[in-house]
C-alpha cells in the first residue's frame, strides 16, 4: 500500500476530504495515491494533515 494511501486510511479520511485538505482535485489525488503522477510538489502540505 502506498504512504499517502497508507496516511490517509490510519485518519479515516476519505479520498475527497484528503484531495480538499492538499488542495488539489479528487482526480488529481487518485492519480497521487495510484502514483500515476509524482508526489513531490504537494508532500510539504502533507505535514499541515498529518
């Protein structure tokens, strides 16, 4: 299981909340969590969640 993915289901949060919370779209961030696309740019507003 990927970490954002990983992250994501120990907070009970789903996939629409945690696109809302790193401010991207809900496809963007399937895209993130399946690693379609990189993560880089958004891990440094992944600590304001976690």
């Amino acid at each position: 299981m990927n970490l954002l993915k990983k992250l994501r289901k120990q907070n009970d949060v789903d996939q629409v909340e945690m696109a809302k919370r790193i401010s991207v779209s809900y496809s963007h961030y399937v895209k993130l969590e399946n690693n379609f696309v990189n993560p880089c740019s958004y891990v440094n507003k992944w600590h304001i969640f976690f």
